[in-house]
C-alpha cells in the first residue's frame, strides 16, 4: 500500500513513529552501511510511546491506564501488518502490569485489552508528542575500537551535524532545487541543480554522496522527468548491462 493509498484508506491520519522513520529509509540505510548517522536536517514530528519503569499507577486507574496506552499505539502504527502490531502490543503490556499497583491489570485483562485495541485501531487521531531528526544506521558495520566507544561517536557525529550551519543550508538549497524541478523540462541534471543553487557541481555531487537521503531523492525526480522512450531505453540497457555482468 502506498502512502497516498494509506491517507485515504483509513479515516484518521496517520502520524509519523520513529519505527515508521526507520522504515521508510530501510534501504538507503542498508545500501550505506558505512555511515553510522544520518541527518534529517529538519527534525520530523513523530508519535512515541514510552512507558517510565518508575511510574506508579493506582489500581483504579490502571485500567483506564493500560487501556489508553493500548489504544494509542494500535492507532499510531495502524498502517502496519498485525503480527508486527500486536508483538508489540505484547511487549508494552508487560510493562503496563509492572508500574500497575494491585494487580488489576492481568494477562487476561491485557489479552483482552490488546484484542479490543486491536479492533480500534482508527478510532483516534494521535498527535505527535516528540521529534526525530537523526538516524543511527542498524547495519552499520562497526570496527572492534568503534562499537567499544559507540555511544561516544555517535554524540560527536551528531554534534558536527548540528553545528554546521552552512551544510545544513547548503543541503536545503539542494533539497528544494531537486522537488521544485520543473519535469517539462526533460532529465533532470546536475547543471539544473547548479543555476538553482550557485553551488558547484563538485559540492552538489558531494552533497548527494555524504546524504544517500538527499541522493534517492535526485534518482526519483530523475526516473519521473525520463519520457516513457526514455525509460525504455534505460531498462533496456540496464538488463544488457546485466546480463553482460553474468
């Protein structure tokens, strides 16, 4: 289901999670796996839910509690398979029971809540509570001296990320040439990019190195401005190519 076919399919919109984040960038993530992080550049809104292990709820608001919490989340990542759902579910509801005081919330109860949470999995609209603006690469292949001091190279990643302005504004000049291309225009290419943004066409191509984001996005304008000859003669040579490789 495409994200267009998701917005009309349900009748609450859907919000943003840092599963679905991660998701949507899966590929681009495991084609660049030596890059540990990844800038959004603009922090994206997103829903989250976190239950604190400190927490202490009384019994008579454990259920309205469990239920809530439920609920929300069903709501929230509605647009994905339910075994991925409810393994989820299963997984808060256990925390649930153990920051519920009395012992009113019990597997039973939360079988039930889960299975009827289930059933009301677009009967809200979730606002976002939280932002996202980097990306820690899963499969990210780290070195033995790298993993030992991950946390450590993370932070200092991010910290250049954050600090450099004139990257973050250089790649919202690139990011804005590429969606605002005129597709009557034919193919898009780098020199289109270079009269939108006075950048260089060496930056430009660096920018579409240091941010696989960035460069997924040139090849998908790219593909759309290709006439239907055009894209012909590119799957034409790409299977030549191909079977060559063989």
């Amino acid at each position: 289901m495409s994200h267009a076919e998701e917005i009309d399919f349900f009748e609450n919109p859907i919000v943003e999670t840092k599963f679905s984040i991660y998701r949507k960038h899966k590929k681009i993530l495991r084609e660049n796996k030596k890059q540990l992080v990844y800038d959004l550049i603009e922090p994206v809104r997103i829903y989250k839910h976190y239950i604190n292990d400190k927490t202490s709820i009384e019994h008579y608001n454990a259920k309205y509690y469990a239920e809530n919490i439920l609920t929300n989340i069903t709501n929230a990542y509605k647009q994905f398979d339910t075994v991925i759902l409810e393994r989820m579910l299963i997984e808060e509801a256990e925390k649930i029971k153990n920051v519920c005081k009395g012992a009113v919330v019990t597997d039973k109860m939360c079988e039930y809540l889960i299975r009827n949470a289930l059933i009301n999995n677009d009967t809200i609209k979730v606002k976002p509570n939280a932002t996202i603006r980097f990306l820690i690469n899963p499969f990210y292949e780290y070195k033995e001296y790298e993993y030992l001091n991950r946390k450590k190279i993370i932070k200092q990643q991010i910290s250049e990320y954050i600090g450099n302005k004139k990257r973050k504004e250089n790649h919202t000049l690139i990011h804005n040439a590429i969606i605002d291309f005129d597709l009557n225009k034919g193919i898009i290419k780098y020199e289109h990019i270079k009269t939108s943004t006075n950048l260089s066409i060496a930056s430009i191509k660096k920018y579409l190195k240091d941010y696989p984001i960035l460069k997924y996005l040139y090849d998908e304008v790219k593909d759309l401005s290709r006439s239907d000859k055009q894209r012909q003669t590119k799957k034409y040579n790409d299977t030549k190519i191909s079977k060559m490789a063989i």
